[in-house]
C-alpha cells in the first residue's frame, strides 16, 4: 500500500508563530483546558463524504478531484482504495474521529442483498483500519436520499417499499456503528420533505417519519446500542422544504411521537444560517430545550442561497458557540464533525489538509477564548443582574403560579406600577466579548 | 358627526364588468359557495391599527397621511373621532367583523389606572358603534411592544414589573373583547424574543412566556370567554428574533406547556414569508396539526426583508390557500383580517378602499377558485392514489406497529424488494391548478 | 427511426375547456394579438440542455432520468439519438425554436480538434433536422464552464490558455449558429465571477472579459453573423459572486467597453429574483437602457436561494412582463426560451410536454392579458398625467440645463414653492392590473 | 452649558489590557502604522443623525431615549442643544471628524425661507463649535428623504416642484459643507427609486436623476468647493428599490451621464449586504473601477432583510476591507463614518460611547491586522504568481487586441492545447489570512 498524500507527514501541534502552512497553530490536543484536554472538549471528526467520496462537481459542472478511487473499476476494490486513503488521511490529520454514510464507505450493489453484504465487509475493513490507526468512529449514518429510489422521500415516501429499503439501510448502518463503536448515530433526512404541497400529504408523511424515529429508538435499545440518537436539521436542499427545519421543529416533532427523551439534534452551522437562524442561537436553542447533542461544524457564506459547506474559519462566530457549549456543561458523546468540502477548485491532495487544519485551528482558539469567557462570566453575571427581579416575590409569584391574569392585572393598578427601563446594554456586552477575543 | 370619507357611497357588489372603482367586482356577500354564503366563508375583517392609528411613517420619513385625529388635542376627544370615522369606514366597506388593539382604540393615559379607565370608557363607545353598524369584533388584542417600557419584551422581560403591566393590559383588552363580543383573541409577540443572546436567557424567558399562556388560558376559561386563543407567529421584526417563529416553532412551545388543545395559530400571509416559508406551507401545516385558527391577509414584498404589510392581490397565491383551508373544513372562529396598510404615498382617504376591495376582491376570487377546485378534487385524488400503498398490508403494518426495524429489514432483504420510481407529477398537477384559476 | 414520445400525439390547440392534458388551452399559434400573431409575439423556444442533456441530478442525487442516450456507448452515436428525440420532441410540442450549447449537441472529444470534428458533424445533422421539422434555432451559445477546465473562469481564467480554449468554442459555436441561421448568439459567464476575492484580481479579469466581449462582436461582423449578442446576466451561482450581476451590471460593463450598441441581454427570470429584483424590473430597466434583448422564460421559488429553472406558471407575473415587453415595441430578434427544467421526480417523457405546454399557455394567455392592458392603456394614462410637470416650463427647463443648483434654489426661495403631495395610488393601479388578468 | 454626559470624561488610548470600558484598546491615534498615524488612516467620524436626531424608534414602538433636546419646546433652541451635547459628545470621544444632514442640525421650518435661515444661523454656530474643539466636518448632506414631500422622491419626483425643493436644500447643504470645511458632500438617494413600477416611468425619473447629479458637479465647481462628490448606493429601504443599487449601479449611471471621474461613492457596510454582496466586495469593485470614496462604517444582522446599521465589531470582516484599502493607497478626503446607531434598548448616555469605542476599536485592530498583511504581502504574491501567464506572449496578445477569436481558435486548436488546472488554494489562503489576524 502506497501513500497517497505522500508530500504531507503528520500534523503536529508547532505553535502560534509557525510558518509551516501543515501544522497547527492552535490545535495543542492534550492541552489542558477548564481541566480537560483539548482534544476531548473538541472531539473532530472528519467526514468521508466530503474528504472522500465527493468528487468535485456542482450542479453546473464535472467533478474536478479524479482520485484514483474515483476511476472506472471494481466496486469493492475501490472501496478498499478509499478506505486506505481515508485512514491516511485520518492519521496524518492526527483528528479522532471519523464519520460515514453505509454508502461512502461501501458500494450500494445491485439490489438490498448486495448492499448489506458490501457493508458487512467494508466493516471488517473499517474495523482493522480503526485498530492499526486508533482512529475511532463519531458517528454513523445511511444515506437514504442519494439513490434515485429517494427521490421523494425516505421514510416519507408514498411507496412503503421504500421506507423499508431506508429501514433495511439504517437497520444495517445502526449495526455497524455499534460494531464500530461508534459514539452516536445520525438521522438526516434530506429527502424528508416535499417539492410541491400539490402531491404531498403532510399528516400522513409526518406520521410515517414518526413512526421510523420510534423504531430507530426501539431497535437501538434492542440491540444495545449505548450511543446517542441525533437529528440533524436542515431547511431545505434538497427539497423545497424538509420537515425537520430547525432545532424549535425537530423539537415539537420529538414532543408528538414522545421522544424528547430519547433522541438530540445534531447542529450544522450552515443549517442553521439556511433556516434564518445564526449558529449560535440554533446551539443556545437546543440547549434550553435539553436536546443539544452534536455539532456540524462548517459554514455557509452569508451571500448564498445554498449549502456551501465550507470549513469553518470564523473565531469570532465560534467563540460565542463555544461558550453556549461550555456553559452547557460541553458535548457528552458528541463532538465536532468536519461536514466542510474543498472549494471545487482546490483540486491539490495538500488542499484536505488545509481545509481541516483551518477549521481545527478555529475552533481550538476559538474554545481557547470561550474558556476564559467562561473563567470569569461576565457576561453571565450580566445575566444574573438583569433578571433578578425574577428571584424576588413578584417574579417568583407569577412563575410558580401564585397569580392568576386578574390578580396581577390588580396588583398593578392597587400599585399603580411604573417600571423602570434600564439599558439592555448591547454595545457594551460586545466589547465585552470582544476583548477575550483580541 | 361629519362624514370623513364623504365622497365614498357604501360599497356594493357590481360583478366583473364594472368600471367603478369603488365597487367589488367579486365580493358577493350573499352568493352562495359550496352551500355557505361568501360572507360566512371568508369572515372578512379590517383593522383598526393601520386603517385608523398608523400615520404613515417609516424608519425614514414622518406621516403623511395627516388625519385629523392625528392633530394635538384632547387624547379621549380623538379617540372619539377615530372611532366615529372607524365605524364609518367599517360600515361603507361593508366588511363584516373589525380587530383591534387596546391603544388603537383608546388613549395609553398617563399611567396604569388611566390605561384601565379609558379603556373601559372606549368600550362603551365601541359597543354602541357595534350595534349602531352590525359591524362585528373578530378579534382584540392587547398592544404590549410599542410604548418604551416593552422594549426589551412583554411577558419575558427581565423586569417582573413589565410582565405585569403586560397581563394588566391582556387581561383588560380579554374583557374588553368579551365585552364586545369579540370571537377569538390574539396574542402577537412582537417582542417576546431578544435583540442579542449575549444578554438573554432563553430558558427563563420560555418559561416566563409559557406561564403567561397558561394565565391567559385561564382566564379565559374564568371569564367565560367563549372564543379562541390565538398566537401569531412572527420570525423577526421588531426583535433580531420572535420566539413564536413559524407555525412549527409555536407546536413545540403549546406541546411543551401542555397547550396545544387550547391555542390556535393565527397565520399572517407575509409572516410565513418572512419565516422563509409560504403562506400555503403555514396554512397547510397547522391543518396538518390541528392548530389552525385564523388569517391574518396581506402580502409581502418577495424582495424586501421586512413586513411590507401589502394588501393581497394576488388570486394565485390565495386561491391555494383558500384550498387547504376548505379542505379543513373552513374556518370557524377565525376570519380573514386585513392586516395590510396603504402604501404611504397613497395619502388620499379613498385609498383605503381601494386597498380593501383589492383584497377582498382577491380573496373572494380566490374562493371562488379553490371551491371550484374542491368540488372535483383532482389533486386529493392523485394524492389517495399516490399514497394507496399505505392503505395495503406493507404500509398498514409499519404504520401500525407490526415491524420492528430488523424485521422490516429482513422483510426487504428476504423479498429483495425493488421499489419503482412514479412520476411526482408536479407540472402535470400545476397545470391543474392553473385550469381552475384561470 | 423509432419515437421515443411514443404515447404523445402532436400538441394541439383545443381552447380553454378542454380536458386533454395534453393540448395547448391558450396557446393558438396563429391567433392574431395586436396585429400579429401569436407565435411572433413570444417565438419560443425549448432549450436542449434542460430537456435533453440534464439527467436529473441534483447536488445531492443521482440522475433520475435514465434516458437511453444517457446509458453507456459511442458518444457519436449517442449524440445521433439525442438529436432525433430533440426533434420528435420539438415538433411533437409544435414549438418554433430551441436553443443549444455546443456541449449539449455534440460530444466535447477528449482534446480540442475531436471537439471542433465532433461539432461540425453534429451541425450538419442538426441542420438536416432543422429541414426537415421546420424547428428553427433562436439561439446559440458556448457551454465554457462545466469541464473542469472552467473551474476558475473561461475568459477571466487566471490561465491564458483556458482563455483561448474557451474562444476557441466560442468562436465554433458562434459559426455553428450563423450556420444554423441562429437569429442570437448568447454569452452566459457562468464561471466569470470569484469563487474568493483572496486569489482574485478584479481588474484583471474584468480586462480579460472585456476583451472577450470585443472579440466576440469583432467576430460577428466579420463572418457576417446578423443576429445579436447577448449577454445573460446572474448574480452567482455556480461561483460566488459572477460578474454579470444583473442587468445594471451589465449595462455599466458594455459602457466601459463602448459595447452598449452591440451587445443586448438575455434576460432569466430566475436570475432576476436571485439577484434581488423582480422580473419585472430587470425587464423594465433594460428597456429603459435600451438594452433588452431576448427571455429566458422560467421561474425560481421565492423560498430557495438557488436557480431551480422551473417552468413559468403565474399568469400574474408574465402579464406585467408582457406588458413591458409589448410596450418597448415586442422582441425583435429575441423570443422566449424555456429555460425550465423538470422537477427531478417527474421522470416520465409526458412530463417534459406538461412543463412545457404549462409555460407556453401561461405566457399565452398573459400576452392576452398584457393585450388587453395596452389597448387602452390606463397605467400609461396614469403615468402620463402623474409626470405632467416635466412637460411644463419647470420641469423642461430643469432638464434642459436651464437652471444651476443655485438659480433654482433661488427660484424655490423666491417663489416660496410648497409642493402639493399626491396620492401614489398603488393600491388602486394594482386593482386595476388585476381588472385585466381577471 | 452643562455637561450632558457627567459621567464620562474624555475617551483615553489606555491598550489592550485595560479594564477601563470607557477606554480604547486598540485606536491610538498618533501610533505609526506604515508611517502615517492610525488616525490620518482612519479619519472616523460621528454621525450627527444616529447619535443625536434619532429618538430611539421602530417601526413597531416609540422613542426610548427620551433626551433633553428631544422634548417639547423652540426648535432653534433645542437645536442649540442638541450641538452643545454633539460637541461634547465628539469632543469626549476623541473622534476627529463628524458628519450631518441639514435636518440634523438646523430645523427644517414651515417653509423653504424659514429652512434657509436656519440653517446659515446653525453653520454659524457649528462653526464656532469647530473652532473650540478642532473637531472637523467630513461631509455634509442633505436629507431630502424624511419629510412627507418627499414620499415620492426628490430628484425623481414626478413634480419639479419637490426637485426644487431639493435642489434649495442641496444647494445650502452643499453651502454649509463647503463654509464648515467639509471635505466631502454626500448624496444618499434615500427615495430616489420606486414603490412600485405601476406608477413609474424609469427612463424619465433616471434623466431627472441624472441632471441633479451634473448639477451638483457643476456647482461644485462654480463655489470653488475643493472636496469629494459621494454617491451612496443601497439598494431598498425605504423604497422597495432605489437606483443606487450597489457600486455596479452607480458605475453605470455615472459612465451614462459623463460623472465618472467627478463622482466617487461612499460605501456603506450594511448596504453591501442588504445588495447581496460582502463589504469586502463593494469595497473591491469600487477600487477596481477606480470609484472608492469614503466608508460607512457599520455592520447589519446576516439575519435580518433591513438596515439594522450596527456598530461594526468584526475585525474579521474589517482587516479584509482595510486590507483592500491600504493596497489601494488608502482613502484621501474620506474617512470612516460611523453610520451606526444604538440599539433601542441601548439607552443610558454612555451607551452611545461604548458604541463608537468598539467600533473604533474594531476598525483600528482591524487597520493594525490589515498593515500586517501589507507589510509582506503574500495574498498580493499569490495572485500574481496565479496570474503570471497574462505576462507572457499569448496572455499580452490577447490583451492586447493581437487576437482575434479566428486566429486565437486557431492557435488552440493548431497547438492542441490543454490547460493544466492549477488549485485555487481558497483554504490555504483563508488559513493566512488568519495566520494575521491571529
């Protein structure tokens, strides 16, 4: 087995001032931070769609990359190839983790038998490369939207047929993960939604995708899978509208089918800006409502319409994530996946390096400045001073329901009540955050 | 008491050909629609606020609209006169039902108390103009996001002061609407969201909303109020961010304070616009919830971020609309509100009747359609039997409950199943459409 | 030679009632509209790439479609076979145009010279269809931007010599079209335009682009092409940002170039929305410049942030199209090509008739409308009487260069002038538009 | 005269690690960055709208800032006032510039003679204000937006009598600009655009347009005025479009009128974005096309479709832009304006200072961080070794019209071309950009 990136040796951490484009600046794995390492506040993962198996195209062109594994040739063999190289890559990178779908690892075949034997045996693969490389699994996940077969739907297909090959692809990817020991499993539903309301039934399809939420929850205590069950919202792309738009519809979603103790969100910068929301507010969301699970870590480009998918370079955007992150106690099993792709045009192997190494060295800096946000809370503190009213009898009064509308529509008048503005201050909290930044 | 519109007769029915100006062309009160006159479909309404109240400002530029009860002068003298030319408009409109704010109606006063007692002096002059005119309140409302003490949110403002100054004003504008016979009553959050997260704090915040829901509940239920419970949603706009964001965000939130049986949704044509979402989308998932309440009709501009607050013109957006909503079954307390304002150079008092029987013209066409559409439901049709498959064993026993993951996998892999593709058909069903609006 | 639409029959004018999905119910080719008929007011044209070459992918699905020319096999031969079906489906919709990319005809060959072969054979075979059928060709174009050589550009490449590959198609497919008797040649910059401005010179590239344009023009008069170039301009996407913006871009770039006499623009309506206009304005505006040249007939969604080319079916929007259109004198050269694409699931060959007898009825029936509209022409009306002031000695004497910024600043202090505000009326002028669509 | 902010003294440069909130950080005005001092690079100025004029709005609630100046009362006095605390406002904070519409500081009267004579008396006290404190104009402008006259525009206004309005107030503001020492008079064309194109003749009100333009350029000239003509494009808001549009729009209207080397534009970060471009972009095209003038320097919410005109606080997004500034030479008459405003719950006096001092601070670092990347300019050595082909013979020919596209095509296909793809190194370059920034 020959190298692939041969020009690139691992990645050390060489500091701040380093000139060498292949080290990280920032990223210090086993430094410790608020008493932890580095490394398992962060827990990267890359992502083999993107790093591997995407080949450079876009929707007005040709792929640009033409790997080697991406020439004609036998199915499997190739996956070998792939699976080579992604653990080259890996291990370089010096990243903990990797992510999949069953398909970027393993070929679909020619029909369902095919698919879960190719899986069954890629895994054997994934398995020893884990071993050699101690590169371990984030996260799995079934690609059930790429296939033609998806093409209207997964679990909300009007074709029961084909909410059970889904449910045959996630019976399997579920197995391999837990093979793999893998920390979560992913459900996103990129074809979950509809391109016109004129032949969608919207009762019904909520329904059929409610009812394979349940039996992904049923099947992982079945089998005994002990990692966390996430949902990764996204708005739209590609359809017109996907049914788990953002975290505050995944949250109702998980309410009706009784779920809301059994599955997370998995958050995707990119997602949350599609939906209207900024990342941070999609993070601090899940965290008020007890659902925060993993993050996408990549951006969008505030200019564009569609999911760009690039690697996160933005401290001042991730330091705030971090925070909320950090204040919520930090990830459990999740960690931060890599779903970030090259420019089309940054065709050269060295490139995968450049992306990650940016995006790694981001959010270690940007945790850096979100620790010592955190140290000394300003601005929780903040927070603590403006809501006190809250603590004191009126406002502890109307929470635990000592008043009913009428008698503290007459408390007010009985006092003739004039309260007193204060300034919500944003400008100086601003500086405030921006002087742990620079 | 002197005429305002004094060279506007009442508007009348003249049907499609005429060449009045002042005329409905297809507002037929009495006509008959599937077996209920127009009128009772379509429970017209006009607002009060930007009929009357709003001066023609922006963020650019002062009123131009100079009414003269817009003059300095006596607060509650204006109030009168609004009032006077409110019922005269209401009346030559010949719209059915009205909706208000509190401070629409009847001066803020100098504090809590004058609050309460204008009020109450106002609704005795509304009632009398009600049972002068036979015009009906559809809905009250409660201002709590325009005087300066709300600026940092109503019922989740940091202040216990501010929530109850709010509930003084709900609980006064609930008797008020009861008092007037009003059929629902709404709740806008226009600044129940925040301005930063950097000074927020989101879990308090939803529990402080949640409560003040579960009074109005309340109190609804003690008054005796026999209407319906409204939220509207809103994404944005006055705040970065509404907590009521879109119809799904709103379930999640009536789910978790076990609500979702006692509030509806009041759905705003360019609120869902804004949410990134169109207006049928909104309509046709809180059908989809059981959440539908009312309509609040206007348009937005689709290339401009903010609420335009147009008035609809258009019969293809709308006729689809009014399809989801007879295919529900209609409404029942709720109505359509006109919660549209002229464009501010449209300064002449005839305006306002041109912008309200462009919309009720629109939407009175736009019945006409979608009952067309209804009465040989083409669409439901390929909707039954592109889903049939749901309703034969496969489909049946997954919904049911009968598979498991594995099992449903293993019925895959044993059959080799071979889903085929159909057609979505989606051109093919928008020419339909079209057949019927045109 | 067999039909690949075998289950379709010519398409047929049938009028407004019929039931046969697939028959023209507004579209009457010969009906006289203005003078004129109705085939030489819109002159459409299916686009080749859309309907034949697009295999139904999206960027997260593979090709849906599955055409026997998309199968593996001697591309000549394949190329043979997409012709003959372009054809049967050309004269079976009874459209009098289509439009290609040389790319989309002919097989680009694995070097230049196969590329210049492969097109002049396919020429000659498109000719003899074009014979044959009587299809015409409205337009011809260059496709320099989906082989990964484009990947940073074709003219504005940082690389001369992808620059001369791409004058190279350019330069064929320009003689290819007067060949063809092509009546437009169209320069779409799909990849003109940054992908980052970190490793982009705009001036440069701007330099570049100009004198590709120059060239182009230069090459037109001397093979004696008659026809008109056109540029079509977008805002981004495929890159981020692309050069030819919208039509005020454009307009400033022919300027600096002294090209605004010679090149004209193609305008999309997709584009338009996603540059942030209405259609109608970029229509608009480059009549008011005099730039207007040809329609790329669709629409996007208003939700999405992406190009989706669907087929135009608002009644509504074509009419205030036309309406422009027909004011400005009609299109000369120009027509309406159907760049529109099938959603991916509508894979069944009927459903490219339904796409596009959809478009062609609505842009029917809305130049009916926007007939209507012009023969008693009350907007212009309006429009005339609203601007009344600059026929009067004021206004034209402004205008002439009579006065300075200081005399006419005296003349408004002298006179003491206190301009009289007038309604805008723009809810009545939207009453009355609606008053001829319906 | 008594201090209205008594509780802050003047703003002192007191470094990094000052706990002082009421300190700068960063902007040390005689620090030598590439040896001009950092104020002479950055020229800030105050706004006197924002921080004086505006009460504290939205469209949604009143005024919350409620200061003295504000309050009933003698318009000259209050006027008076208000420059007293404008002075000590710009005087405290250290800035050495400022920037007013005449309506800022004068009253604009109950007609056209009473607004003249205000205005001469109120430059006769800004001018001794600027004597005593040495703070200095750096533009004027004159507000022809807010008063309802203008509802339909000023220049483009359908009555001359509204453009002569204007002009009187163009021609004084221009005046007083040039008496105050201004260095720059702007044009921001708030309501020159439409609502709606029903009402709208776009050629006639572009003529009117223009000739106010050429107007102003030859009044320039015949006061002897020595400083800039800005145009400031956005591109809606208030009207739903306005021919400003972006940098690209004002190109091409000043190349159509002749006024490209007379007028410059000033470039407003939130107006970028609302156009659908970055800062950094405008910014771009504006030095590409030889027309940069002046920065508004603020920031809107990537979430919200209005101008929220924040105080810059991305030294990300700014050492791009002044990165961009510095290798065009820098700015010479203009300078960075803080066209920013408080939030409205932002209403205690010292929150207008934490304001401007993050903004200050942002743009300083963000200069310090730019100066850096100057300093060994290794994005400048990136694109020129990327483009280094259009210095050898084919690029040179090409450029140089040695070309034509038959002989360039018959280069290609003579040589058989085939151009190697190069990577377009887009992470690698963000990673250096970093590498300065932090």
């Amino acid at each position: 087995m020959t190298e692939f990136f041969s020009n690139v040796k691992p990645i050390q951490f060489e500091g701040k001032n380093t000139d060498n484009p292949l080290a990280f600046r920032y990223y210090d794995a086993d430094k410790m931070i608020l008493g932890k390492p580095m490394k398992d506040h962060l827990r990267f993962a890359a992502a083999y769609w993107h790093s591997l198996t995407w080949p450079g195209v876009d929707i007005f062109g040709q792929g640009t990359f033409e790997r080697p594994w991406m020439q004609p040739g036998n199915a499997m063999e190739l996956a070998h190839l792939k699976a080579d190289v992604a653990f080259e890559f890996f291990s370089k990178l010096n990243v903990p983790y990797y992510c999949f779908h069953d398909v970027d690892v393993s070929p679909e075949g020619a029909n369902v038998r095919e698919y879960v034997n190719n899986l069954a045996q890629m895994v054997d693969i994934l398995g020893n490369k884990q071993e050699q490389t101690g590169v371990k699994l984030l996260w799995g996940t079934a690609n059930a939207f790429s296939n033609p077969r998806y093409m209207a739907g997964a679990a909300s297909n009007p074709d029961p047929k084909v909410f059970a090959y889904a449910a045959t692809q996630i019976f399997n990817a579920m197995k391999a993960t837990k093979t793999l020991g893998g920390q979560n499993y992913v459900l996103w539903g990129g074809r979950e939604g509809y391109e016109t309301l004129l032949n969608t039934d919207l009762r019904q399809e909520r329904q059929q995708l409610g009812r394979l939420m349940q039996m992904v929850v049923e099947n992982k205590h079945k089998i005994g899978f002990k990692g966390t069950i996430l949902i990764e919202p996204k708005p739209q792309e590609p359809t017109k509208h996907q049914y788990d738009y953002d975290v505050s519809a995944v949250y109702g979603f998980l309410k009706q089918f009784g779920l809301e103790d059994e599955i997370k969100v998995n958050i995707e910068a990119n997602h949350a800006t599609l939906a209207g929301h900024s990342f941070q507010h999609e993070v601090a969301t899940a965290v008020s409502l007890g659902i925060l699970g993993s993050i996408d870590a990549n951006r969008g480009d505030p200019q564009l319409g569609w999911d760009t998918d690039q690697f996160p370079n933005s401290v001042e955007e991730n330091s705030l994530v971090l925070y909320e992150i950090l204040k919520a106690g930090g990830l459990t099993t999740g960690g931060f996946n890599f779903d970030a792709r090259l420019r089309r045009p940054s065709i050269a192997p060295e490139d995968l390096f450049y992306g990650h190494i940016g995006g790694m060295d981001t959010m270690a800096l940007a945790l850096e400045k979100a620790a010592a946000m955190i140290e000394n809370d300003q601005l929780a503190k903040n927070i603590a001073q403006r809501y006190a009213g809250w603590n004191e009898p009126l406002g502890k009064g109307i929470l635990n329901g000592d008043y009913s509308l009428e008698s503290l529509a007459s408390y007010a008048v009985d006092n003739n009540i004039q309260p007193v503005k204060e300034s919500g201050r944003q400008e100086y909290l601003e500086n405030i955050v921006n002087r742990y930044i620079f």
